[in-house]
C-alpha cells in the first residue's frame, strides 16, 4: 500500500487491513520521492492510497467495502 501519513483515505484502508489481520507493506511516498513516482506508474493518477494485491492489480481511493470485496476475491479474508 502506498500512502502518506496525512492522508485521511490512507488511515482508513491502514486501519481496515489491520483490522482485518492482512499482513501488507506500507510505502510512505512522502518519505521517498522514488515510492511516490512508483504509485503514479502503478495507478496512472497521483491520488493515494494505492493498493497493489498479489494478483498484480490495484485500486486508487478505494472504498472499505471495495478493498473488502478485493481482499475475499483472493481468498485473503
């Protein structure tokens, strides 16, 4: 998941996927200007949280219900 600290979207999915038990990595993209060039590659946009799941997929902005959604599709939750 990429996200800032600022970021009230980014404390929501953080919060839901500890919630839920996911392990997932956190890239902060305001501690490296590499990382926020990686998530604007990966989503085509410059809006966070970007969430990339193990099938290679992603969603930008997603909903708790979406990354719910997500997270059963693969079996995750």
């Amino acid at each position: 998941m990429y996200g800032a600290d600022w970021c009230s979207d980014c404390r929501r999915t953080k919060a839901q996927l500890d919630g839920l038990g996911v392990a997932y990595d956190y890239i902060d993209v305001e501690a490296d200007a590499a990382s926020a060039e990686a998530a604007q590659r990966i989503s085509g946009r410059i809006n966070i949280p970007v969430v990339v799941y193990p099938d290679g997929s992603h969603q930008v902005e997603p909903s708790n219900p979406d990354v719910e959604a997500k997270l059963q599709e693969l079996a995750i939750v």
